[in-house]
C-alpha cells in the first residue's frame, strides 16, 4: 500500500499502453491536479473505489480490432464519471458505446491543422482553426448514439467527438503533447469547466499532506533511512525531518566512492540545515579492503552493494525502538516494476522491495512517501523543503560510485588522482554550463550538458614533463547530452573548454600526463566505462 499522503480529489489515467501515457499524468499535475495511472484492466468496482473525480483513456499502439487489443470494462462509463479520451482512448469508447472505427487511408502522423464544428465546452476559449498533434492510421469512422463531431482534419474526419449530457469526451489527437497548440487549455477546460476541479495539489499542500501522513503512520516510533547522497533519499531526509524530526536515524554510509567534498557536503547538510539523527559510518577502508585486486565491475558492483546493507544493518540492529525503513522509492520505480498492473489492488507486491537483504530476524515496516511522484517533482519537493541546489540538481551518479570509473582494480591512489581530476572536470564544465545558461536565459537540459566526470583507464602512457620523460596516467574525459541516459550523444563541447580541462588537469593533479576525450554516443557505447 503506498505511503504517500493521497489526496482526495484526483484523475485516473486509464493506460492502454501509451507512448505518452506518464505524459497525461504529468500535464495534469502541471495543471495542479493529482493524478495516477492505472492499468486498463482495471474493473468499474475498482474505479469506483478509487473515487475518481475524472478519468482519462490514454492512447495506445494497437488496433481496436486486433485480436488481444486492450478492451476496457464497459461499466466504467456507465458511472457517471466524466471520461476524456486520447487516440485509441477515443477509439475504444467509440466502440465500446456502439460506434466504428476503420482505417484511414494513409493514417495521420504529426502536425495535422483541426477545424472545430459546433460548440464544445472542451474546446472553449480555443479558436476555429487550430494545430494538432496526430499519431494514428485507425480512427473513428462513426460516432456513437447521442455523440456529437466536434472537430476534424482532412484526413480524419472525427478529430474529437462527445456526449456533453454524459459528460463523456474524446479526441483523436494528442493534447498531451505540447506541439498540440491549444493541449494546456483543453485539459484545463476539461478538468476544471467540465469536472469541476480546483487546482488546489500545489507544493505547500503536498508538503502539507505528506507531512501529515507520515507523522499518522509513525506516531512515537523511529524510522531509519540509508541516505545516499542522492536526490531521492536526501528529499526522504528533508521531509523525515519536517514530520518527525530525530525520530529520523539518517545513515550515511561513507564507502569513500563518492565525488571529491560530497560526503561533507551531505554531513553539513543533514547536520547544520536539518534537525535529523545523523550518522556517518567511516567504512572507507572496509571497502578499501574488499575491492583489493577485483576488476570485474560487475564484481564491484555486487560486493560494494552487499556491503552497504552489512554497513547499514549493523548500525539498524544496534538501534532501538526503530519500526519503520523510509526508502526514496519513486512513481517511475513503481510504474516500471509493474508493480501497480493491478490498479492499485492492496495486494499487490512491488518486486523491487524484494532486493533488501533483510538479515535474519531483522524486519522493518517500509515507508515510502515519494512513490507518487514523478523525478521532476522530488526535486521541486526538495527546493521547496530548503535543500541546496547541488542536492537537487545532482547530476546522476551510479550507485558504485568512483569504483566504476576506475577501469581494473580499485586502490587509495587511484582514487585519489580520479577524485582530483573529476572535481576539475566537474568545476570546468559547471562553469561551461552556466555559461550557456547566461546566454539562453533558460536551463534547458537539450542544450547544457547532461553528465560529465572523469574516467581513469588500467594504463600508463609516455609524456615529457621539463626536462623529464614521464611514464603516468591518462584521464578520460567523458561528458554527454541526453534526457533520459537511455541514449546519448557526446557534448560537442568548444575546444576551448576541453583546452582548459586538459591543461589544469595535467598540470593540478600529480601523476596524469595526458587527458583524452571520449567521442562516442551510446549507442553503441554506454555513458560510463564499467
Ligand atoms: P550507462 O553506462 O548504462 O549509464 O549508459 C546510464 C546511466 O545510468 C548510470 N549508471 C548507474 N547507476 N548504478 C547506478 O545507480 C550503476 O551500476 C550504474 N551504471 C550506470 C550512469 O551514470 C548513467 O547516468
């Protein structure tokens, strides 16, 4: 069951397999708006459990009239809840009311200019003629009974489609996406003209709300969080603190691993800023210990995550009155584990929870008072409760840390040179940054770079220093364009930027004498090395 504080007025997004469908959820949060997704098996029963204030069908990538196409239960637009549809969202009510869909000759695929037909309160305050954004070869061909055209295309001739006495709604194109000029403004006649709404889910009261809900659940009891540095985990930290204060036990395992002044950064933040019980294991050397002569990174990955659950239960069992383990799990996690295919069944199980190695007779209760939020909103959750931009703007950083990024065996000196190459590198692009942010006036992450570090490679190579030949290190330089690290493109970045890079690091850190980039996109290569 989730344990984030739920509000009551909130949309379900019906998802029949879109490509946009986390969009939906996310433009109607934009609008102030709760909403969840949900798979389209869901029953009317559940629905109605759930309460609804709205409902949304989302678009989908098959035919209505394929074989194992998505159905929906009838029933649910037969309780009165107002239903919008997208796409195949529009298809499959038309159908299921009675309606036909065909093929369109050539299907419809982009930009598609819309005539409005009649009066519509979806479309109100939107002009005759507008641009939308199609992706679709079937479509609507006949409308059911007591429905109205509303809109078309040349192509297709039933662009939306309603029944305002039912207060049921479709369109064949996609509001959700912004290239659909006048999208915004349909949600918002939907959600708040049509159903009613009031834009009342807003920072303060999710802050509010979740507060609330996490001090309910704990009541006397202490809660235990392994804060990583990260986003997620600190905003855990952040809003733990707010609702409970000491009753808070933040570990923070210091593996040595991580970026040059972050764990310090961390300390000062959850020792200085927020009134939580702070504690910091030193297990550098422990790690230092295990990773002696291991250069498999899988290897490294497996004993740098098994010993961070030996570091932090062997401070959990020393602890006492501790009932609950607060996780910074978040919507995509939960969404992408299936764990809710269900439609939100009590009994659901999310798999990802099964990886805690829990020692024997050890258990925790877990909390989890981010899995309804999207990435964007943790970190707007985050500015919000006073955490520091470096925190929340943290670029991603592999859980293993540094010990990815050495390539072969881990050991202090190389950590070392890597750490003081990376903060160089971190410090040059970070400046780089802000410069094109000065000169766009926005933060665009298509236009900054995405993620930069340094990597140190298993060999030496010779170079001449003064009047000595020098046989040391090289160090890579990798940094990327992306959105969402499933691909990236390497930052064409100014030779200038890389000039500076290369001179400060051969010339600041003891034992590099040369500096390489790396100029490859992923695919075929990936972001980090290991
Ligand atoms: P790759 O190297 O697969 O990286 O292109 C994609 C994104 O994932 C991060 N990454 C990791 N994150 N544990 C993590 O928590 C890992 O083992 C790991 N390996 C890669 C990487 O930094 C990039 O953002």
């Amino acid at each position: 069951m989730s344990q984030s504080a739920l509000p009551d007025q909130r949309v379900i997004v019906v998802d029949f397999g879109a490509q946009y469908g986390q969009l939906i959820a996310r433009r109607v949060r934009d609008l102030h708006v709760y909403s969840e997704i949900v798979p389209c098996d869901i029953t009317a029963d559940e629905v109605r459990a759930m309460a609804p204030a709205a409902i949304i069908f989302s678009g989908g990538p098959a035919s209505v009239y394929a074989e194992d196409a998505p159905t929906i239960d009838p029933a649910i637009l037969e309780l009165g809840i107002p239903v919008l549809g997208f796409c195949y969202g529009q298809q499959i009510m038309a159908v299921t009311l009675g309606g036909e869909v065909g093929h369109t000759e050539k299907g419809e695929y982009g930009p598609a200019p819309l005539t409005r037909c009649g009066e519509s309160a979806l479309f109100a305050d939107t002009p005759g003629e507008q641009t939308v954004w199609m992706s679709h070869r079937d479509a609507v061909s006949r409308v059911p009974e007591g429905f109205a055209v509303t809109s078309r295309t040349d192509v297709c001739p039933v662009a939306s489609m309603e029944c305002a006495e039912r207060r049921l709604y479709a369109t064949q194109f996609h509001p959700e996406v912004r290239h659909t000029a006048f999208g915004n403004e349909l949600l918002a006649n939907f959600l708040f003209g049509i159903c009613g709404l009031v834009p009342d889910w807003t920072m303060d009261s999710i802050i509010e709300d979740s507060v609330a809900a996490i001090r309910e659940k704990v009541g006397e009891d202490r809660v235990i969080l392994g804060l990583s540095g990260g986003v997620d985990s600190s905003v855990v930290a952040a809003l733990g603190a707010r609702a409970i204060g000491r009753q808070l036990v933040c570990v923070f395992v210091d593996h040595g691993l991580l970026r040059k002044g972050e764990p310090e950064e961390v300390e000062a933040v959850f020792t200085e800023q927020f009134d939580v019980d702070f504690i910091r294991v030193d297990a550098r050397e422990r790690y230092l210990e295990l990773l002696a002569g291991v250069s498999d990174p899988e290897e490294k990955r497996r004993i740098i995550g098994t010993q961070f659950w030996k570091e932090f239960f062997a401070v959990a069992q020393q602890l006492d009155g501790v009932k609950y383990l607060a996780q910074g799990t978040i919507y995509p996690d939960i969404i992408e584990s299936g764990a809710r295919k269900t439609g939100g069944k009590a009994s659901t199980i999310k798999s990802h929870h099964n990886l805690i190695p829990f020692p024997e007779g050890v258990s925790f209760e877990l909390i989890e008072p981010l899995d309804h939020f999207f990435k964007d909103e943790v970190r707007a959750l985050g500015t919000a409760l006073g955490l520091p931009d470096h925190i929340v703007h943290r670029q991603p950083f592999p859980g293993p840390g540094l010990a990815i990024r050495i390539i072969g065996d881990v050991d202090a000196e190389k950590l070392e040179v890597l750490k003081s190459a990376d903060a160089i590198v971190r410090e040059e692009l970070d400046a780089y940054n802000e410069r094109l942010f000065q000169e766009t006036g926005v933060r665009d992450s298509e236009r900054s770079v995405w993620q930069y570090f340094a990597v140190l490679p298993d060999i030496r190579s010779v170079g001449v220093m003064g009047d000595e030949r020098t046989y040391a290190r090289p160090i890579i330089l990798r940094a990327v364009e992306s959105q969402d690290a499933m691909t990236a493109d390497w930052a064409r970045l100014p030779y200038e930027v890389l000039a500076r890079v290369s001179s400060r690091v051969v010339a600041e850190v003891p034992g590099v004498n040369r500096v390489v980039y790396d100029v490859t996109s992923k695919p075929p290569a990936t972001v980090e090395w290991e």
